[in-house]
C-alpha cells in the first residue's frame, strides 16, 4: 500500500512540474506559414478577371519594424497579433467567396483564431513607447482593406484584392520577423 502511495505521489509530483513549466509567450512561426499557405492555396493565382478590381494600399512596414537588432521589440510583435486579430476580424463575416476552397478557408480560419488565443499573453509584456506609430499604420491599413470590401460590395474580385494584401502582409512578417517567431524545429 505504500509503495503505490508513492508511486502515485510521485507521478502526480511529475505531472505537476511538466505542467507549471513555463510556456513562451510568442507567436508561432510554423502556425503563420501555415497560415500564409493556407491562403495562397485557397484561391490560386489572381484573377485575370480581378484586373480592374486591383487597388493600391500602402503596407504599413513600419508596424513591423525592428529597432536595431533582429529581435522584434514586444510593441512589434503586438503589431503581429493585431494583424492577425484583423485578418481574423475580416473573415469572420459570413460574404466569403464560394470559390475558394472552402476546407483551407476553414483550416486558415481556425490556425488564425489558434494563433490570437495562444498568444493573448504577450499583451501583458507591451513594451508601449512605440506601439501607438505602429497601431495608427495598422489602423489606416485595415481600414482601407475594409471599405475596398464594402466599396465593391464583398464581390469575390474585393475578396481576392484582400487576399493579395493579406498574402503579401504574411510573407512580410515571415521574411522580416521570423528570428521573433518561436520555430520548433528550425531547418
């Protein structure tokens, strides 16, 4: 009775130190090219017939901005999942396009929804001296993407000239923010 007593104890014992280990707090680079795939995939190429439907919008680089070093300032990885809480603003609406895969489109939906509630806890490390530059850049560029939807009335064209921002806004992040990722088998 005893040795299972311990063995018990020492198994809970285990468990407890396995589960109160500390979890970084940072996005995961596997989930944004996931993420990034995930919306290249579900619609192809752009649209011959979106042409006309193709607008400018000035990418907000400087949300992104490191400052000095490789490592992204904790302001710029809120820039990050400020993104992604838009992105996944936008495409909580119910005026998608049919055309698009619709299996991905639900896999990205999720990845993006995983993404905002794993790292809900980099908000309480904000490091805020810079973060209102880049939260006025993000604004205005969301902003923009929202009324070229409303503009041209959720048509699957507008959606595809989001979808070219968004794809372009991913690969920004994994090409110049990637040392700030958390990767878990980097090759």
């Amino acid at each position: 009775m005893a040795i299972q007593m311990i063995i018990w104890m020492s198994a809970f014992l285990c468990l407890v130190q396995v589960f109160s280990m500390p979890m970084p707090c940072q996005l995961q680079g596997q989930l944004v090219r996931s993420t990034h795939n995930l919306l290249r995939d579900m619609g192809g190429h752009f649209p011959m017939e979106c042409l006309q439907d193709n607008v400018f919008m000035e990418f907000p680089a400087t949300a992104f901005a490191t400052s000095g070093g490789p490592q992204l300032s904790s302001s710029g990885a809120k820039a990050i999942y400020e993104t992604l809480k838009n992105i996944d603003t936008l495409f909580g609406t119910d005026e998608l396009p049919t055309m698009w895969d619709q299996q991905k489109l639900e896999y990205f939906q999720n990845i993006v929804y995983r993404q905002i509630e794993e790292s809900k806890c980099m908000m309480s490390s904000v490091d805020t001296s810079d973060y209102p530059i880049r939260a006025e850049g993000l604004k205005t560029y969301f902003g923009n993407i929202a009324a070229v939807l409303k503009e041209k009335k959720f048509s699957y064209c507008a959606w595809e000239v989001v979808r070219k921002e968004f794809l372009y806004t991913l690969e920004f992040i994994l090409k110049h923010n990637s040392d700030s990722l958390l990767w878990s088998n980097r090759t």
